[in-house]
C-alpha cells in the first residue's frame, strides 16, 4: 500500500468506515469532536449504505471542516474500507472507530501524549467500556480482561512476547492510537481474517516495535447482537474458516512464538463460546459445536442445558475456563482487585 505525504500539521486521522449506522452516526462524531485534543481529520468511509448515512454525512461535511466522507456504492466489508481510509488519510498517526463508537473527552490527550514519549512503539492502547445495547440496564463490562499494567507503561518488543504467554488480549480496538506508517509497512489490514484481521495486526506490530498503554477508559464499544462483530462469531462455520485461517498465519509467522497458534486457537473458542452463552437463550448448538467435544464435554452441557438457562450458561463458563485455560485466573483477580479499589478511591 502507498501512503500519500503528511503535512506537518496533520497529526491524527480517524477513520470510520460507516454501514447503515445513520441513527448512530452523529453520537460518534458528536463525541470526537468534543476532546479535548481534536483530531486534524474524521474520514468517514461509506460503504454502500441504503439508509440516510450519506445526507447525513454530507450535512456534517458541510458544516464541519474535520469531516470528509468518501462514498462507495458497492459494500466490501469494514476491512476493505479501513484500508481505503488509511489510503487517504493524512495523519501521522491513525485511530480506528465504528461508526457507533463513542469516544471519551481525554482519548486522543492520552494518546498523543503518551506515544510522543514512546517514540519507537507501533501503537498507544487504554480500556474501554464495553455496553450491551440488547441490555442496557446492566452495567458495563472493561476490557481488557487482563490489564498488561495498573500504570501508563511502555512495552518494549519482548516484554511484549512475555506478556503474550498470560494475556494475547491487550489491545482493545476502538481504544487504540496506531503510527499509520507502520500499518502501511504490512500491508494494511487483512481482509481474508475478517473480524480477527485487526487482533492479528495489532499483536504483530506489538511484537515488533512494542506499544504503550494506559489503565484509563477512554471509549466505549456499544455491542448490539445484530452487529458485525456479533454476528461473525456466532456462525459456527465462518468461526472454524477464521480461526483454521489465523492458526496457519501464526504457525507460519517467526514473529509470533512457535506455541502461541494452540494458544490463540484455545483462547478464541473459549471467547466466541462466552458469547454464545451470554445470548438469550444461550446458544447450546454453537458451544456444542466450538466447544471440547469429547464425551464428557457433552455430558457436561447436556446437564448444563437442562439447569436452565443462567445456572446453565453459569456451569458451562466454568467448565470451559477448566478446559480451555484461557488466561490467569490469578493475572484477572488481580485486575479485578486494582480495579474495585480504583472505583473506592474515586468515590473518596
């Protein structure tokens, strides 16, 4: 991919790829707009919306010099159309949004701060919220599970392999800051790994020049069963493609650890079954499907199943988290505990 020249004075782009999320839209861009450090430009990709996105970008465009809207009419997917943005982008440094993303006022500030100070590092990465729309009653969930550190730190390429053997999950999205010229050196994102595609580059820019990180929230991920990242996870089929996909791109990349392909291999089925499980009803075929699957596995959710469906969905978790030791225990008690005590002092 080629990058085109950045001007001096264009130091973040963000970049938005946009698919019939027109009711959602000006919340996103509402909340961009207010940080306190603003962005030098907003690309909002349109990638063949049938809805009232395009009216409505082209009203923000014309009122809001940051805004440019490129408009496709076919659809290629969120993938394609983040590597069309950095394509056109102008920034030195890129943050990647949905178009339902809702950013915090201190984000960017964070984030530019911090990488300035970690000039050798591929990317800034801090917590998110993370908000089921289908419940909105119940309080929001922090990622990453598993914090790398309880205070802002720079990670250096092999601190990084170390961390990846307790916790490959650090890197939440919409709450990343990447240098674009480092993306553009591998080529952009890979469309052929679907939702993994922004998982496997982070963690390989990670490994290979180091990031820095932040325990602040600084954005909120608003899930909603019907979206993408819902959906492609809940098709038993498309999770086996990607993941046979992912597994063969590790095993094959010196990059990565030899061992880490089982490791993202267990650590992804016991993510896309958690999912599942938390589902209204849960989803007994998908698990059954993902899942173990030697005879006491199935005897295992088979009582599950009959226990109803919280008790059920409770008494699966445990079983995976047994079987597939997704991560520390001890490493989450741990953030857990920082956290809860983080909240009292807040209240002080």
């Amino acid at each position: 991919m080629n990058s085109p020249e950045a001007g001096p004075e264009t130091v973040l782009s963000v970049i938005m790829p946009n698919y019939n999320h027109a009711e959602y839209l000006s919340t996103a861009l509402t909340a961009i707009l207010a940080q306190t450090v603003l962005p030098d430009e907003i690309i909002i990709i349109d990638d063949g919306s049938t809805d009232d996105s395009r009216a409505l970008i082209e009203s923000w465009m014309s009122r809001e010099a940051r805004v440019r809207g490129i408009f496709n009419d076919s659809n290629r997917g969120a993938i394609a159309r983040i590597n069309q943005g950095l394509q056109a982008a102008r920034g030195r440094y890129v943050c990647l949004m949905a178009a339902d993303d809702v950013a915090y006022p201190n984000f960017f500030a964070e984030a530019l701060t911090a990488l300035d100070k970690a000039p050798d590092v591929a990317l800034f990465c801090a917590e998110a919220h993370v908000q089921s729309m289908d419940l909105p009653q119940q309080a929001p969930e922090v990622r990453p599970v598993i914090r790398p550190s309880h205070q802002a730190k720079s990670f250096s390429p092999a601190e990084t392999r170390d961390l990846l053997r307790y916790n490959d999950n650090f890197v939440t999205p919409l709450a990343a800051v990447f240098r674009r010229s480092m993306i553009l050196e591998e080529g952009g994102f890979d469309p052929d790994l679907g939702s993994m595609a922004d998982g496997f580059l982070s963690k390989r820019l990670a490994l290979k020049h180091g990031f820095c990180f932040s325990p602040e929230v600084v954005a909120k991920w608003q899930v909603r069963g019907t979206g993408l990242s819902r959906t492609n996870t809940r098709d038993p089929h498309s999770v086996r493609d990607m993941l046979e996909k992912a597994q063969k791109r590790f095993a094959a990349d010196p990059v990565f650890p030899p061992d880490y392909s089982e490791t993202f291999n267990r650590r992804w089925r016991f993510a896309t079954c958690r999912v599942a499980l938390a589902t209204a009803p849960p989803d007994w075929d998908f698990v059954s499907e993902i899942g173990p699957g030697n005879p006491i596995d199935r005897y295992v959710f088979s009582v599950a199943q009959r226990s109803g469906a919280r008790m059920g969905a409770y008494l699966a978790l445990i079983w995976l988290t047994v079987r597939y030791r997704p991560y520390s225990l001890l490493a989450m008690a741990e953030t857990y505990a920082h956290r809860r005590w983080e909240m009292v002092i807040n209240r002080k």
